[in-house]
C-alpha cells in the first residue's frame, strides 16, 4: 500500500515516457523531463542558491527551483546515471532524431555531442556484456549503437524494426546484461512495444500500444491484462516491503495501478488530474527512503512511500473488508444466476419432456485445420472447423489469439436458420508464427434456450499458411539457403509435422510449398550427408525457417551460405541511392549556409540604409531578403525531404543486414553483423554481399 507524501505543481508541461531523476551533484536527486519548444528542465529544491549559467543552461523565469536546457531540437529520449570516472554526479543524456548529447549539469559542460544517423527513440544506460565501461545506449532507426563517456562508439548491431523502447537485465541468466527490446515471443511483437521495465532477475514488465500490460520471464508470460487507455509508464518498486517489486503503471487517463508481480492482481491504485508522463523513484525528500515518483503532462508531481505498519493495518483491514464485500455480492450474482438456469431447465423437461437444455454425456468439441487456397469468393486462409459428433448444434463460438483478430477475439454466431453441428472460420495469420487458439463454444439441443459452454485450446502452426499442394507452373525459387547439420532426418520430419500444417504426416525431409501470402514456392530438402537447402525468394521466410529449425535441434552456432539475387540486387541499387542522397544533402547544406551569409549580409546593408535615412535602398534590400529567405525556407523543404528519404534508405540497409544475421545462428550470426557494419564503414559494397552470401569478407 502506498501513501501520497508530496505533491508538487511544475510551471512546465512534460513529455510522455521522457522522465527520469539524477543526482547531477552527486548528493541531491533532480526531477529532469522533456518540455516543449526542445528544452530539458532540470527540478532541483535542495539548493536555492542562484546556480551559474552557461551557453545551454538557464534559469527558469516561472520557477525558481528550475533550469532550462537548451537543446534547440525536439527531445525523443533522456535518461541520467553514471556514465565516466571523471564526472562529479550522474550524466544527462539527451537524444533527438540527429544527435546525441551527453552533459554534466553540475559543471554546466558539454561531455559529447555525437551525430546519430539512425535517430535516438530510446535511450538506456548501464552495463553490457562483457564490456567494462557503462554504455549509453540508444535506439533508432533499426539499429543499436552504444557510447563511452568520451563519445566513441563500443556497440552496434541492428533490430528488425524501429526501436521503441529499451531495458537492460540478465535476460540469459549468465551474470551479464543483455539489450532487451525484441526479447518477446514474436506474437507480442506484431504491436508496438512503447514500454519495459526490468523487474528481478531475468523477469520484466512490458507495455504495448494497444493498452496490454504485463509480465514476463525470459519467454514465458507471466500474465497481461489489456485495457482501453494506454500505458505511458512502467516501473519496477517495492510497495509492500515484501523483498519483491510489484509493477507500477502509469496511464494516458491519469490513473496509477500497481500489481502484483506474479498475478497481475492490483494492489494499489491512484489517480493524477491528466495523463501521467513518467513513473520514476527516488530520495527525493532526502530522509533515506525512496519514494515512487509519478509526474503527469500538465506538470503534476506526486510522491508515495509505502504505509508505515500501523497504517498499513487499518488501510489494509478497511481494503479487506470491501473486496470481501464484493467477492461475496459477485459469488451470490452467480448463484443466482445457476439456480435460476436449473430451475428453467427442470421446468421445460417436466413440461415438455424434450431434453431442453441437456445434451448427450459423449458431447465433446472437436477442431481441425486445414489449409486453404484462395477462390474467387474468398482469400486463401486457413480454416478452423469446430464439431460435434452428434446431433447437437453449436449456437456461437468465440474465439480469443493474439495478433490474428482485430481486438484479439472473434465471435461467430450463426443465424437460427443455419444452426449445425459444425462451424467454419476463416483464418489468416499475419505472420508466421505460432498462435494458441482458445475457443469457447455454445453447445446444446436443437430446441435449446440454455447452452452447455465447451472450452478448448488449439495451437496454430507457425508456417500454416504453405500450402503442400503446389502448382506446377509456378516458377523455381533463385533464393537458396545452404547448412549442413549433424542429425538424423527423421527429427527434421519431425520438425516439419510440428510446423507446418500437413494433411498427412510426411515421411521425408524433401517437401515444397506454395506460400498463400504470395511469396512463390518454399522447398526444403536434405542430402545424405547433412546438408539441407531451403529454396525461396523471401529472405524473411528463410530466416525464420532457419531460426525455428536451430531452436528445434538446439544448435548453439550455426553457419549458412545464401544468395537471394532479387533481393541483393535492390539492395544494392538503396546503397547507390543512399550515395545519392548523402552528396544532395551536402549540397544543400552548403547552399544553405551561402544563403545564410547573404541574409546576414543583406541585413546589415537594410539597417545601414534606415539608419541614414536612405529608405529607398532600405526598401530594395529588404524585398531582397523576403526572397532569399523564401528561397532559404524551399531549400529547407527540399533539404527535408531528402533527409527522409535517406534515412527511409538507411533502415532498408540496417533490415538487410539484420536478415543477413538472422539466415546465421549464435557466433556466426554476430560475426556477420559485425563484418557487414566494417564493409559499409569503408564502403567497400562488394565484401559487404560476400559477407551476407558467404558470412565472410574472403572471396
């Protein structure tokens, strides 16, 4: 149980998800968010004195305990902790799309000021691997890089994705952090994560963008609760004193919750007068305790501790006694409610002797799936037919899987007319992975008014939507992945059945699809000595196929020879392209720049002439700079756009790169990313397609 202790009311408004407390001095932790017209505020009440002041710091003119940062671009993240040896306090780290910067609040001083190609969405520092020195480590446009406190740069790899949201924890439990950002089963990644918070160990909380919150460890789930408001905060603290952190959310109506850790049951909630813009902790009052901090937009500052004993008892016994209250109410509703069902079921089997609302004791629910092609009525999907076998007929069926429905469940509900023993539902997978079905039927009698409710779970196969049934003239793959590995192919067959949904087991490993999303033929074989080749032209599927077949077989390394011709092709044109771009953006800069000197120029010349009173050239200089800044304000536009197109080519290089690893398995996987990230430092493009064909620059 919490128990507010402060509340504080900021003259400046703060940006959703960019708060954070440092302790700049090394003594006194400081409120430090993300405000409006690119400025970081910096909340400081234990010192009063006037601090000093330097090119970006300034003193706020509505509150006297505030600092203003200029950063004179729009804030995208910020985060504070120890980064150097040589700093007195914590480092504040500040991105945006282009830059970050790394500043010493306390000495008023610039660290580092380091151009990000690929953007600052997030923003994380501790910590990683094997790595000595704490990193600043952000993410941007499909990549990952990390800085030292002097600004050079020790981390690179690339994501799958923009990143959103970083957290480092011991995700493998070997004693070292590891980046989490894409650590979740691949069906929580088909919604944005815009939130995680390291709880303990190698468990942690998430936020998706579609108002799910939860929990998980490692890649087991722990529980999610989804709700209409979105999360804009998370953060791991002890309310309870129990030795064990709960998880506190912060939401876009104000609201704060916090739940359990191991059930997702809330155990304490509150509620801010607008939405909260961060959730942090920390020794705010400087009386040896940390107190949970949670701001909201509008400014709002409200601190918690958690109740002292005495407290705790009455709030706890008077919290008791009202979830009891509705515990009881709910359990008599429910009673009601049966009593009320066997009553009108005694009833019409006394009037009418028709069974109303009771069914054979061998009814049970039984589910198939089969694949699908598309028709002209209808596209290609897989369909999830539900049964009975007997005479009874199944009134609704409502059925709950992530990322396949919009809203995560779907109803089907024949009309009275068309009411069987059977239902059909169409099914279309997104993507490839696997789904657990959980279907609820409604069971009973022709003549029924009261129904039976079936419950069931069927698993998706994570390849269900390749179809064995292949045209012969759709055209061969040029794509082909190549490995050799160390097993029998009875346990690829074994794969294949457990993946893929086959209308008869397959006794071979040599088998071809037809991919239903229009991805052309996928054909698997295995020579006598090991080797398997998956033939296709999507770069994606084979690294997937890749990836799903080394979890199976529980290979730890795994080198791969690929050539995808079509793919490496526009590849290489987005590199050529990207050259393009940088030499435009160069010239549009100097052109800028020129532009830039003659306004200056042409505005001393304007003032010149007012000041001896020669209005006409006043005049004529003045018309002058309307047209070079028009002209300056098309250059910006045109500046812009290219800019967004670069950095559109960027993230295409950074996917490539990020597939190339994902076609490899444990060290060789790392070893290519590596590799390619050098051959395009250098911009050597031809050891960069030997490195992505072969896993290595060597020709």
């Amino acid at each position: 149980m919490l128990v507010p202790i402060f509340t504080l009311k900021l003259s400046h408004k703060i940006n959703a998800r960019m708060v954070t407390i440092g302790k700049f001095d090394g003594v006194h932790p400081c409120l430090t968010a993300a405000t409006q017209a690119g400025k970081v505020f910096i909340h400081n009440p234990h010192t009063r004195a006037q601090r000093p002041v330097a090119h970006r710091l300034s003193q706020s003119s509505q509150d006297s305990d505030i600092s203003l940062l200029n950063i004179n671009q729009a804030v995208t993240c910020l985060t504070a902790g120890t980064l150097g040896p040589n700093t007195t306090g914590d480092t504040l780290l500040v991105g945006s799309q282009t830059n970050l910067l790394a500043y010493d609040v306390h000495d008023n001083a610039d660290i580092f000021y380091r151009e990000v190609t690929d953007g600052a969405n997030a923003i994380v520092l501790g910590k990683l691997g094997d790595i000595s020195t704490p990193l600043a480590i952000i993410g941007g446009n499909c990549a990952l890089q990390g800085f030292d406190y002097e600004g050079n740069d020790h981390f690179w790899t690339v994501t799958g994705d923009n990143v959103r949201s970083l957290v480092l924890c011991d995700f493998t439990g070997d004693g070292k952090n590891e980046v989490n950002l894409d650590c979740f089963p691949s069906v929580v990644l088909m919604q944005t994560v815009t939130s995680l918070c390291h709880m303990h160990g190698s468990r942690f909380g998430y936020a998706l963008a579609n108002g799910t919150v939860g929990v998980y460890d490692r890649t087991a789930r722990y529980w999610r609760i989804k709700s209409k408001n979105h999360a804009m905060s998370i953060h791991a603290f002890d309310l309870n004193a129990d030795g064990v952190v709960e998880l506190i959310t912060g939401w876009s109506n104000g609201k704060i919750d916090a739940r359990s850790d191991r059930t997702g049951e809330v155990i304490f909630k509150d509620n801010l007068s607008s939405s909260v813009a961060g959730v942090v902790e920390g020794d705010y009052r400087l009386d040896g305790q940390k107190q949970l901090i949670c701001t909201s937009t509008e400014g709002e500052v409200r601190g918690y501790l958690p109740a002292s004993k005495d407290l705790k008892g009455n709030l706890m016994d008077s919290s008791a006694e009202q979830d009891l209250i509705r515990e009881l109410s709910q359990r008599r509703q429910n009673l009601l409610l049966e009593l009320r069902n066997y009553e009108e079921n005694a009833k019409g089997v006394s009037e009418t002797n028709s069974g109303m609302g009771v069914i054979p004791a061998n009814t049970q629910l039984q589910t198939a799936l089969s694949v699908r092609p598309a028709t002209e009525a209808q596209k290609a999907h897989v369909e999830l037919s539900i049964s009975t076998p007997n005479e009874t007929i199944i009134r609704a069926v409502l059925i709950f899987a992530e990322g396949i429905f919009e809203g995560e469940s779907h109803v089907v509900h024949p009309s009275t007319q068309n009411l069987s023993g059977c239902v059909r539902v169409p099914i279309i997978p997104p993507k490839d992975i696997p789904v657990d079905l959980h279907i609820k039927a409604f069971v009973g009698g022709k003549t029924s008014t009261q129904f039976h409710v079936f419950e069931i779970t069927r698993q998706l196969p994570r390849f269900s939507m390749y179809d064995i049934k292949v045209d012969p003239s759709a055209a061969a793959p040029t794509g082909k992945v190549t490995f050799t590995i160390n097993d029998r192919p009875q346990r690829v067959v074994m794969w294949l059945n457990q993946n893929f949904l086959l209308p008869e087991g397959v006794d071979s490993p040599d088998v071809t699809f037809d991919s239903l999303r229009g991805g052309g033929l996928l054909s698997i074989s295995m020579a006598s000595n090991g080797q398997i080749t998956l033939r296709t032209d999507d770069i994606d599927l084979a690294g997937d196929l890749v990836q799903s077949l080394a979890t199976f077989l529980a290979i730890e390394d795994l080198s791969v020879e690929a050539d995808f011709p079509g793919y490496f092709e526009e590849l290489r044109m987005t590199l050529t392209e990207v050259d393009e771009f940088h030499s435009v953006h160069q010239r549009l800069t100097a052109a800028m720049a020129d532009h830039s000197n003659y306004i200056r120029n042409m505005l001393v010349q304007a003032e010149d002439a007012r000041l001896m009173g020669d209005m006409t050239t006043m005049k004529k200089r003045y018309r002058e700079l309307y047209d070079l800044n028009r002209d300056l304000i098309n250059e910006y536009k045109i500046r812009s756009n290219n800019h967004n197109a670069l950095l559109a080519c960027l993230k295409s290089v950074n996917q490539a790169i990020q597939r190339a690893g994902r076609l490899r398995v444990g060290k060789p996987k790392n070893q290519v990313i590596s590799a390619c990230r050098d051959a395009i430092k250098s911009n050597n493009i031809n050891a960069l397609f030997r490195i992505m064909r072969a896993g290595t620059a060597s020709s």
